[in-house]
C-alpha cells in the first residue's frame, strides 16, 4: 500500500469516504488502482503485491527485480535482445511457427495495438517526421509500416531493433522525434501503451514452460537473482 501511495502521489487503494465501505474495501480485497492506469510497470508491481495470499506476493528479492526498477535503458534493452532471437527475427521461417514464446509475443497485439487506428496514427507520426532522402530513416519507415501491414509483434520487435543499431545514421529531425536517445523507451511507451510491460510478461512466464527464455545466455541477466 505504501508503494501505491507514492506512486499515486497520495492515494490510499483502499479508500472511501465511508470508514464502513473501506473496511469492507480492504477486507474483501478490493483496492481501487485506478491512479496507476498509465503507469504499467507500477501497476502491475502493486497488484501482486496486494494480492490476498501472502505466499503469491513477490518476495523482497523478486520486488527489487521488478522493471519497475529499471532504467529506461535497461527497459529498451530487452525489446532489442528479444527483437534478436532466431525464433523473432526469423518469425516467418515455418521452423519457428509453433514456437510457444513466438506465439505468446504475437498475441500481445490484442492489448498493446488493440484497433489499425492505434498503429495508423503512429504510422502517420512518423511519416510526418522521418526524413524519405535519409536513407535510414526510409528504411526503418519502411519496416515500421511492414510490420504494421503483417500486423506482426515480432517484426514491431526487429524494427526496434535496427532502429537501435541505425540510430547514428538518423537524420536530425528522426533522433529529435526519438527524445535524441539511442534507447528512446519513452517514445514507444507513450505510442504504444503496455508494449514492453506484456514482452517482459511473456519472457517471464516462459520460465513455467519447457522453453525458457529466461534462461538463454542473451537474455538471463535481465531475470537473473
């Protein structure tokens, strides 16, 4: 409760005019987060720490761990390692169809791009703002709008990548667009809500399954103890 009051910059989860209906409240479980809407990773920090079991609340060591902790850097840093898996870049290969992992980050499309209009307005941003003569900024247009048309997750993912990788060879007016970072997390989270917080998600959760990317040496160190 304490992290949500800070984080909400004073609200209580529990709170009610009525004494009686925040006891009911905070008894039944029921908080009010509400406050935390657009900030997913302290979102999603709170509610497994409020929830009813002890035993299903994160740990001391698992809570510092959480990317609610993280840098924005560190943030952009684990789009970019996933964009670089064999299963991610080479999404279409029919070797990598049924990937469990492959699948799972696909259907993050649903929460994070949930219309066309969502991802037409971000497409029509950038046209506005890239430069067509900078030959890297045509080709990272290029590949946004591709992975738009495929209605891919895995190639939004490689185009991160190689946005990453290009970012010297941007023109001006792109790095400006960008927050003039090579790790520019804040850009995307602002355009596409939710985006890392349901990558991290499905990375995590592999951990449940016989393909555990937490494990693989490219990315363990953003899950390690």
């Amino acid at each position: 409760m304490v992290l949500y009051f800070i984080a909400s910059r004073g609200i209580h989860p529990f709170y009610d005019k009525s004494e009686f209906y925040q006891l009911t409240k905070t008894v039944e479980n029921k908080p009010d987060l509400t406050a935390l809407d657009n900030q997913h990773c302290g979102l999603d920090l709170v509610t497994s720490m409020l929830k009813p079991e002890p035993k299903d609340r994160p740990s001391t060591t698992v809570l510092l761990r959480h990317p609610l902790f993280w840098s924005e850097e560190k943030r952009y840093k684990l789009l970019t390692t996933v964009g670089k898996e064999a299963e991610i870049a080479y999404s279409q290969e029919s070797q990598h169809e049924d990937n469990v992992v492959r699948r799972a980050i696909e259907g993050t499309k649903a929460v994070v791009l949930p219309n066309q209009n969502d991802w037409d307005a971000l497409r029509n941003k950038m046209e506005k703002e890239l430069d067509e003569n900078n030959e890297s900024d045509a080709k990272f247009l290029t590949r946004f709008k591709r992975a738009g048309y495929v209605e891919s997750m895995c190639n939004l993912l490689v185009t991160l990548r190689k946005l990453h990788d290009r970012y010297d060879k941007l023109s001006p007016r792109a790095k400006a667009m960008l927050g003039n970072t090579c790790y520019p997390y804040t850009f995307f989270d602002k355009e596409l809500p939710g985006l890392f917080l349901n990558i991290y998600t499905v990375i995590k959760e592999s951990a449940t399954t016989e393909d555990d990317w937490t494990k693989r040496e490219t990315l363990m160190d953003f899950f390690s103890n």
